[in-house]
C-alpha cells in the first residue's frame, strides 16, 4: 500500500489521507515498539547481555565469547517466534471474530486451541499418525485435523437459526473442556517423558524453539495473512451483517470456508511448537478495534502486531517475574488476558443479544 | 424494464412451509417505480428475489436478459440493494461504509475515482460533513442516508430500495424522493422503492405496483390509475377520501378501517 501525498492533492483525498495517517502512524509506533521489545527479549535471560553487544552482533557480525552464539541460535529465534505466534494468534483472532461477528470468539475461547493440542498429544503419546504423513509432520497435522474439525464444528453450531452469540461461547467452552480432559486422559497414560513435553503444551513455552521451527511458524504465517489481506474489503463488509454483505456482492458462505481453514492452520501451527497460548488472539484484535475499527485493511495487521506486541511483553515478563527463572509463557498471558476478558464480557455481553 | 413471470417462493418453517408468492406475475416500468401493499404482502420478499438472495422457482427477467440465470458477479454489477433491516453499531467511519458500496471493484488503495464518487454522493444526500465521523454516533436517519449513498456508489443501473424513508424526517423523504427522481431522470437509471406513504408514492412514482396481502399482484400503473378507495378498501382494508391536487396527484385522506375493532 502506498499512500502517496500530492503537492494538488484533491480536498477528498486530503480527508481520506488525514483519516487514513493516524491508523498508519500506529502501525509504525506499534511496529518500532515490537523491535525494541524483542532486543529487550534477546538482552534478557539467564546471563543479560547489553543491547550495545546485541545490536553489534546482529548487524555487524561482532562480539566475541559465547554471546554471539547465545544470540543468534538461541535469543534471537526466540524473540522471534514470540512475535510470530503472538501474530498468527492475533490474525486468527481477528478472522474468526470477524466472521462470527462475536468479540469474545477467539481460538482459545472457542477450543480450537484445546483441540490443536488434544491432536497434537495424540501424536506424540499414541504415536497415532491419523494421515500417514511422514513422522515429523504427523503431530502438526493432527493438530490441525482437531482444530479444524472444532472450527467447522463451531462454525455449523453457528450457522443455526436463533443461536445467540453467548451461546456459541459457551459452546467453545464447552469443547474446550471435552479437550482439556481428553488431553489428560492422555497424560494418565503417558509415561515420564511424554509427560514431559505434554506439560509443556498445556502451559504454552517458547524454550523449545528452533530456526527451523520458526521459519515454518513464520512461513505459515505470511501466507495465510496474505490470503486473508487479499480479501480485506470483503471481512469489512462482513463486520456488518449477512444480509448487507450479501448485498454488497459478498460470497460471505466462501470467505467463512476460507477464514475457518486459515484460522485452524495458524492455531494448530502455533500449538504445535509453543503449546496452548491463551486469550492473545482474544485480546490483540480487542485493542486493534478499539483503535482503528474494523477497516481490516488495519485492523487485521494491526491485530497481528498487536499479538506479537503482547507475546513478546510476555516473554519479558515471563523472565523477569522471578529473577533466574523462565516461567512458561502461557501462564503469563493468561495473567495478563483474564482481566481482558472479563472486561470484555462485561461491556460487550450486554448489548450481545 | 423488470418483469416477474410465474413466480413461487416459500420460506421453509420447521413445521412444513410459509407460502409467500404463488405464480406471481408483475411487469415494473422504466422509471420510478413503487411497490405498495399492506403488511406481510411479499414486498421485501420480492425485492430479495430479484437481487438474488432467495431460491425461488419462476423466471425474473431484465430487459432481454435473464436475471434468475445470471451469475452473482454480473448481478451485482447491474444492481444494487438496500434491506429494509439494518446495521445499528459498526467501528468504521462514513466514509469507509460508503466506500464498501464500491466493493465489487476495490483495491486496498482506494482510487481518486472512488472516492470522488463517495464524497459526491454524500454531498448529494447532504451528508458530507459526516464523512470523517464514526458510523455508530449518527442518528438513526442519518445511518439511513448513510446506506442509501452505499448504495448508489456502485453506480447501477436498477437500485432497489426497501423502506428508504423509514426514520427520515419529513424535509429529508422529500429530498431523497427528488435524489431519487433525478437519479431517474439524469442517469437513466431504473429503481424499484417499497413504501408505506401512499401520499409520498403518489407525488414521485412513474409506476406503482400494487400487492395484496395475500402477495398477488392487485394493480399497476399511473398514481392516478392505481391510488383509488376502492384500492385502499379492497388491499389496505381502509376506507379513504382520494382528492386530486391541480397537477393530478392523487392525495390519500384515512378515514376509518373497515374491520371491527
């Protein structure tokens, strides 16, 4: 997008440009804040390293010792996909919150996120390959075969005459406690160390992060952003209703089918290599509206950044709570999210019907 | 212009079916037309059948062509459609709801041309001040006007409205009505308008289309032809004085209904 500045400009463009410059301007603070925040992640740990160090590292190749190994193959992919789970949490809050026109819908509240996990433990415990892929792929692709069985499942739920949208809440609550206690049954059964890194989903951490992972996190995530950004207009006309996003010429059946695919696939991707990370991608779309409204051609990357935002102030806080311990990052941005939540519901649920 | 041939239509209930239309046949003129009725007549019904909202059996036809086989895409870009029902609370700005009028063709930059045609339109409607301010602080006529102007963005040639002048005061039905009119008259376009003022249709249809509560087609033609007691009484179930002003319009004056109360 490039908004460029006339020395004639028309006095219309003029409006629009004052209108669209606020939102723009916000996306760059948010974005300059989000680069500080991950220097600050990567400077922060069990040794701090100073940022003069880091930033000599990343961009001259200095430094000497065992930092500029820390940095690179640890802080640095870290910091990371701090920032591309808390943005694919973000894009996947924002797309489904769009299409069932619901602000308290998001893949954790819905159990979307309950089930990527249940899918992925499946995995790992059964060793239950449910699409004979190949062996490193099964888990992912069994998170997101339960994710998206959820989102469709939700999605039909919906789709029913008469069901108001604290209903459908309560319906995702609903799966995500049916997964929560499948997921446990699984953990009964499981011996030490799957035990071990089944915990390690349930409470959500960013320890086992690799490039690898982070590229596929990453990639995942570009396109699935570019899919839905490309149909920014249409998710606009459906924050309205069915019916007047119909008569704007608005497949809404196609663009619903395209949202429910994308969003499963960030949420399972995301479960599968940081575990269950809760109310992100209820809470960033929530300050994304509130500050430039639903034109999703900021909302949504603004959603994203305001995901990354929080996962990566998280991960800080995450670090600096108890001096030399890293606590698991899930528990943080539930700490952080509750609140939120709460205060959604109580300003949302009463004009909900 | 539109004609209706043969059409069949029922709303599905979980006990068997609602049956609305039942072989209805209507032929619109080019112009200002407006569809009268009474209360659950089909009027809004009708106006989602030909957009294309509804599966109906029958064939709706536009000039030669025929709408019930076209494609949503060309649909679209040959009308545009109005619901009597609408959106109360949205996070966008005027302006970027109007410019959703426009959405078959646009990008994620907006052009000088769209919105040179969003900001004309507004102006037209008189609402051009309200450009830049949040969709959810207007008034309830004012979101009215709002939805009229993304309506008449996308440039069609047949525009559908259902109960335009609901929540519009008097001074702002008038001027929609003449909006409307040279609308008609400059771009040659065709509209079909659902109304409840009997007095307002009067002064600014060219062709009335008259429903009856059972949704069959009454009558159709002139103001004059069409506003008759015998209509009010037969249709609206009302009996009324119809006096013609010196141009000829006919003027509606209620006097009692013709069921027992």
């Amino acid at each position: 997008m490039e908004y460029q500045i006339r020395s004639k400009e028309s006095a219309n463009r003029r409006l629009y440009n004052n209108l669209v410059k606020k939102r723009i301007v916000l996306l760059v603070v948010l974005f300059i804040g989000l680069a500080f925040l991950t220097i600050l992640n990567i400077s922060i740990g069990s040794s701090s390293i100073a940022i003069r160090e880091i930033l000599s590292v990343l961009f001259t190749g200095g430094g000497d010792g065992h930092n500029p190994m820390i940095i690179r193959e640890i802080r640095l992919p870290m910091a990371l996909m701090a920032m591309g789970i808390g943005a694919s949490l973000g894009i996947g809050g924002c797309g489904i919150q769009t299409i069932l026109r619901n602000p308290i819908a998001s893949p954790f509240t819905l159990g979307i996120s309950a089930a990527a996990s249940f899918g992925a433990a499946m995995g790992l415990i059964l060793n239950a390959n449910l699409f004979h892929v190949s062996d490193t792929l099964a888990v992912t692709v069994n998170a997101f075969a339960f994710s998206l069985l959820v989102a469709v499942g939700i999605y039909m739920f919906s789709r029913q005459s008469n069901i108001s949208k604290t209903a459908i809440i309560l319906f995702g609550i609903a799966l995500n406690f049916l997964f929560n206690a499948l997921t446990m049954i699984l953990q009964y059964i499981a011996d030490e160390d799957e035990l071990q890194s089944l915990i390690f989903w349930t409470f959500g951490s960013l320890l086992k992060t690799t490039w690898n992972k982070f590229f596929i996190v990453f990639a995942v995530l570009a396109v699935c952003f570019f899919i839905l950004f490309k149909d920014a207009w249409k998710l606009t006309a459906m924050t309205l209703d069915d019916t007047k996003a119909k008569s704007l010429g608005v497949d809404t059946a196609k663009v619903r089918r395209k949202v429910i695919f994308v969003t499963s696939l960030l949420s399972a991707v995301a479960v599968c290599f940081v575990g269950t990370i809760g109310f992100v991608g209820l809470i960033a779309p929530h300050i994304a509206r509130q500050l430039v409204g639903e034109d999703q051609r900021f909302f949504m990357p603004l959603s994203a950044l305001t995901g990354a935002f929080i996962m990566s102030f998280a991960f800080v806080a995450s670090k600096v709570i108890i001096k030399g311990v890293i606590l698991p990052i899930g528990l943080i941005t539930a700490i952080i999210g509750i609140p939120f939540f709460v205060t959604i519901i109580f300003s949302k649920m009463r004009t909900m019907q | 212009m539109i004609t209706v041939n043969n059409l069949h239509f029922s709303y599905k209930k979980s006990k068997g079916a609602h049956k609305v239309f039942d072989g209805l046949n209507i032929a619109f003129a080019r112009g200002f037309n407006v569809i009268l009725g009474p209360n659950g007549a089909g009027k809004s019904t009708l106006l989602k059948a030909i957009f294309g909202l509804l599966h109906y059996d029958g064939n709706i036809v536009y000039g030669q062509e025929s709408i019930t086989a076209m494609d949503t895409e060309d649909r679209i870009k040959l009308m545009s459609y109005l619901p009597q029902m609408d959106v109360e609370i949205s996070t966008l700005t005027v302006l970027e709801m109007v410019i959703l009028g426009r959405l078959p063709e646009l990008g994620h930059k907006i052009s000088d041309e769209d919105l040179d045609i969003v900001m004309d339109t507004l102006e037209s409607l008189n609402i051009a001040a309200l450009a830049a301010r949040n969709f959810s602080e207007l008034s309830g006529g004012q979101k009215k006007l709002v939805f009229i102007a993304q309506t008449l963005v996308r440039k069609p040639k047949l525009i559908l409205l259902d109960e335009p002048v609901n929540s519009l005061d008097l001074q702002k039905q008038l001027e929609l009505c003449q909006l409307l009119q040279k609308i008609v008259d400059k771009q040659g376009v065709d509209i079909i308008v659902v109304l409840h003022d009997i007095n307002l249709a009067a002064r600014y249809a060219g062709h009335i289309v008259v429903m009856d509560e059972k949704g069959s087609f009454y009558s159709a033609g002139r103001p004059d032809e069409v506003i008759t007691p015998r209509m009010l009484k037969e249709v609206y179930g009302v009996i009324a004085n119809v006096t013609c002003d010196e141009k000829g319009t006919p003027m509606v004056s209620p006097v009692c209904s013709v069921r027992r109360v």
